[in-house]
C-alpha cells in the first residue's frame, strides 16, 4: 500500500487535516496558507499539491524519525514489522530534500491528480473500490500523500527495498492485503470495551392522562457485567483514520433475580372542584395616573375588583394493584465470537429458574369521589404601567385573595387503604363523611411584557410572640382552611391510623413510624396519641402522610404500641380510632432465646 504521510502536524499542509478533523466543510479548492518552504504547486477538483522542502522538509523528515523510535501502542495486536516499515521511512526521508505532498479530499480528488495511474489505483485499493466505482460515495476522510513514498514504492527502490530486507518483486500477504514488504501496510486495531449495568428494578411507567398514570414493575434486579470486542482498519500510511470497522466478539454476565411483581393505575381519573359555577363583578374602582418621560407617555393605573364567585365540582380517584408472584433467578455468561466457526451458536450458558404465577393475582383497588361546593367573596386589585395606554401593558402586580365557606360530601370504597391489624392482607372498608367550613385563599401574581407569574401569598401570623409562617411556596394558592362541621354518614376505619414497625426491632433508642391511612382525605397535620405499652404516653403532632418518632427499647420486652388518631389541624374529630401493634425489642433486631433472661427470671421465683 501506498506510503501517505504520517502526522505532519507542524507542516503548513497538515492544518487541512486537522480543520478537517473539526469538522469544518472544504470548498473545492483546498487552500493553505503558504510559506517560504511550504506553497501550492497544482491544484484541482478535490485535490491541491504542495512543494515542501527547506526547514519544513528537515521536521519532516526528523517527525519520521521520532517515529520510528515510538513502540507500537498496547492493545494493537497486528504490528505488521512496524520496525521494518519506520527503517524503510527513514531510509526514503534521506534519500531526499524535499518532496510533493498530494492532499485529497476524497477518491475522484485522487483520480483527477497527476500521480501515476498505478499509484491511483493502489490507493483506491486501501478503499476496496476501482476506478470504475463510485467514489464520491466512499467516506474516506483526508488523505495526504508523500510523493517520495509513492514513487519510490513503484520503482522497488533499492535502498528501500534493502532495508525492508527483500527483493525488487518482493511482497508478503498481511490480514490477506498484498503489500511491498518493509512499506506501507493495512493495519487492524484491536479494541475492547467493558462495563457495568446495574439494575435496581425494572419499572416502567407511563402518563394516561394528566395525574393519571400506570406503573409495570417487574420486581426484577441484578447487575450485568459486558464487553464489546472490537476493530477497526486504518492505513499505517496515513493519520490512521479508520476506514474500515467490524465488532469480533460480545460477552456479557449477568444474575437477575425476583420476588414479585407489580401492575398499579393510580391518580386523578376527574377533577372539576376547581370549575366556576359562578363568577360575576359586584364593584370594581379603577384609576388612572398619567404622566411624561421625555416624549414617551406612561400610564400608572389601579384596579380593584369584588366579585362573588361559586367553585364547585367532583373529584374522582382510583387505584388499582394487580399482584402477582414472580419467584426465582436467571444466570447468564452469554459468549459470541463474531468470526470463525462460532457466529454466535449455541454460545450463552444460562440457568433460568424463574417461575411467573399469574392464575391466582392479588388484587388491591380502591375509589374515593370527592364532590364539592365552595361560595366565595374575592377582591382582586391590580396595578400596573403602559405605554401611552393601560392596554400596552408592559408590567403589572395583582394581589388576590379569596373568603369562602364550603361544604364537601367524600366517600371511599376498596381494599387498597392499608392493613389495619397488621396480618399482612387489606381490609375491604368502606365510608363516608361530610365536611364543612370556611377558608381564606391567597396568591399574587406578577407580569412583565405580557408574561405573567403566579405565586402564593407568603403570610405571616403573631402566634404569641413567634412568627409562624402559613403560606406554602410550593402551591399556586395558599390556602388555609377550618373545618366547623365534620361528620362520618358511614362509619369505618378508614380514619385509623397505621404503624409501620418491624416485628422484631432494635433494642435502644429506635424510631416507629406512624401515620394515616393512605385513603385519608385531608392533607392537614394530624394529632397522634402514642401509648408505648411500658407506661410512657406520648402525644406527637405531624404530616398525615406519616411521621418517624423514636423511643427507648429495653432488651428482650414485647412492646404493645397503640396509636390514636385524636384531631386534625383543622379541626375535624376521628372518634379516637387506633390500631395496636406488638414488637419485640432485641439488641440484633430478632428473636432470639437468651438463657441469662431465663436464668433472672428463675432467680426472681426463688
């Protein structure tokens, strides 16, 4: 193969190369700017010619030699007598003061060139195509030819052959490419590339609507170790540009395993609480103030509107939980060998225990309709400036807040609301109650060039001599309400609250967890009575959602926890439901038989 020049980084010409490289587009004259030993001798479509001799030529040649003292790179198991061929370089730099370097942009860029009609043909070669292909199709990147090299090669010079060790008609087969031995060669690199994936659990979920949405977990997990065995094939004359790639091999690892899994549609199937039934102006104020600045008019005005306003609706929310039992493990070493006789058959070795019952599918769902009516009074005020017109607005400040009274109907049905006593499986309950109360709501909004912003109403009330904050920065409205009537029309435990708490705990200073039921209505703090079974009676106050409180366990005692739910931050009344659950405290956390606690009891009956 022909020898191209190799990493002229600091000769004018290679600048090419690397504005190529950055991906910058060549127009059909290449152009460089030229030196005193560097300048453009021919040139035409898809290739320039320059003369490169003097000072250039000399780091040339002095690059080639540094070269030759370079070893091969790790990993490159073909060296293809890189030692032979960096001689045969050094020996073709002496023999000469300067040379031609040939730049193309592409194969018809080398067919339109004046180099020899068998040196074309040998670098159409590199490409496996012909002259009589289509070459503009072949992505070959920069290609740069040393003159010297070229020449040299055709006419088997003598001193280059010398030094390659063989004849004038000498050639060896190298990956099954006749080349000139001692010179130019086709040179495969070999590459591997490993990894790690980890897998915590395949799940997948997908929005139905908006707050709607369904989950698939598999309940799978495990971890999958892989690598990709690779080549690619450059020419050893060149900027080693690959032309040429291919995957050799694939292996990958991997244990998986599972308990069970899961299908769950959960969220908002309907909400129209928020919807107007009613929404009129009963007064509104506005005034506006006018003035200059230079010749631009700006108008200053404010607006106050009271407006009486009905919200009303129904809420409709569902869950539903298919479980089913998927049990077991699957181990892998998957081999592939991409050439030889292998081809991938009969390569991976597994062992598949898994076992995926679904005759039988548990199934948890539950449905609550929430069915609402709020009567309002709102004022809402606005200032705000525009050029030369209030209606040119260009930026605004609106203050809204809201004095309701409610009342709201909500009802429950389903098995998906927690267990209760604590044996593992959900109670079916099934309740209704009504609520009502007033409430005052509150937000500001903002607006710059007809782009506005909601925010919440940051308040603040004198609780004593603290300063509590009430808003909430997360919310568009804030919102604080107080329940006056509250009643259960249907009585049931979906107002009990749950402890979550192992069997066996930890001996020491250990947290509980306790919390409403998942079905509870209300996003109001709730009131929690805890009775620890050792006498020590505690009143906690937190998120409905749960809340961790910790307590002093001594070793070896069973511990019946009772928790009641007493009160919401709102005011609404559960009927002091609970739910019991016994532990038994161990300095490991299990159940274990101690002889010393045997031995002291004993001692205390003597």
């Amino acid at each position: 193969m022909l020898k191209t020049i190799q990493k002229l980084s600091f000769i004018k010409v290679f600048l090419i190369a690397f504005s190529f490289f950055s991906g910058y587009a060549f127009s059909n004259q290449i152009s460089v700017k030229e030196t005193t030993n560097t300048y453009l001798v021919n040139s035409g479509e898809g290739f320039s010619v320059y003369e490169v001799s003097g000072t250039d030529y000399q780091e040339y040649a002095s690059r080639i030699s540094r070269l030759a003292r370079t070893p091969a790179s790790p990993g490159d198991t073909q060296s293809l007598e890189s030692v032979e061929w960096s001689e045969a370089a050094q020996a073709v730099t002496s023999l000469h003061t300067s040379t031609r370097a040939y730049v193309f942009e592409n194969l018809v860029g080398v067919m339109n060139s004046d180099l020899p009609y068998a040196v074309k043909v040998d670098i159409l070669d590199d490409y496996d195509v012909t002259p009589n292909s289509d070459l503009l199709s072949v992505n070959t990147g920069l290609i740069v030819i040393d003159e010297n090299f070229a020449l040299e090669t055709m006419k088997g010079s003598s001193s280059l052959l010398a030094v390659g060790g063989g004849s004038s008609t000498s050639t060896q087969s190298v990956n099954g490419d006749q080349t000139i031995r001692g010179f130019c060669k086709k040179r495969w690199h070999n590459r591997t590339k490993s990894d790690k994936l980890d897998i915590t659990s395949l799940k997948k979920s997908a929005d139905i609507k908006d707050n709607l949405t369904f989950t698939a977990d598999t309940g799978i997990a495990g971890s999958i170790n892989y690598s990709i065995s690779y080549k690619y094939k450059t020419n050893r004359c060149s900027f080693k540009v690959p032309y040429k790639h291919s995957v050799t091999g694939f292996n990958a690892k991997g244990s998986l395993y599972s308990d069970n899994g899961k299908l769950r549609v959960q969220g908002t199937v309907i909400d129209t609480t928020n919807k107007f039934l009613y929404n009129e102006s009963i007064k509104t104020f506005e005034k506006d103030l006018d003035f200059w600045v230079g010749p631009v008019r700006i108008v200053w005005f404010h607006e106050l509107d009271l407006r009486a306003r009905i919200r009303g609706g129904v809420k409709l929310e569902a869950e539903v939980d298919l479980n089913y039992n998927v049990s077991g493990k699957y181990e892998f070493d998957f081999v592939c060998e991409m050439e030889g006789e292998n081809r991938c058959a009969e390569a991976s070795k597994t062992v598949n225990t898994f076992q995926v019952d679904l005759s039988n599918p548990s199934v948890q769902a539950g449905v609550s309709v929430r069915a609402r009516v709020q009567p309002e009074i709102a004022v809402i005020y606005k200032q705000g400036a525009g050029l030369y017109h209030k209606k040119l607005e260009v930026a605004s400040l609106t203050l809204e807040t809201a004095l309701y009274s409610y009342a709201e109907l909500w009802g429950y049905y389903g098995n998906s609301c927690g267990d209760g006593n604590y044996d593992g499986i959900n109670e079916t309950i099934g309740g209704i109650a009504i609520d009502a109360g007033v409430g005052v709501s509150a937000k500001y909004s903002w607006g710059v060039l007809g782009k506005d912003y909601d925010k919440p109403l940051k308040l603040k009330i004198i609780e004593g001599w603290v300063e509590v904050d009430v808003g909430a920065e997360d919310e568009d409205l804030f919102v604080m309400e107080r329940s006056l009537f509250f009643k259960e029309l249907v009585e049931s435990d979906a107002f009990q609250p749950l402890i979550t708490a192992p069997e066996s705990i930890k001996s020491g200073n250990t947290q509980i967890k306790v919390a409403m039921r998942s079905c509870f209505p209300y996003t109001s703090n709730v009131t929690y009575k805890i009775e620890w079974g050792d006498g020590e009676v505690q009143e906690v106050t937190g998120s409905q959602g749960g809340l961790f409180v910790a307590h002093d366990f001594a070793d070896y005692v069973s511990y019946p926890i009772r928790v009641t739910a007493l009160k919401d931050s709102e005011g609404r009344d559960f009927r002091d439901l609970h739910s019991t659950r016994e532990v038994f405290a161990s300095p490991n956390g299990d159940i274990t038989f101690n002889p010393g606690v045997l031995v002291a009891v004993l001692h205390s009956l003597l």
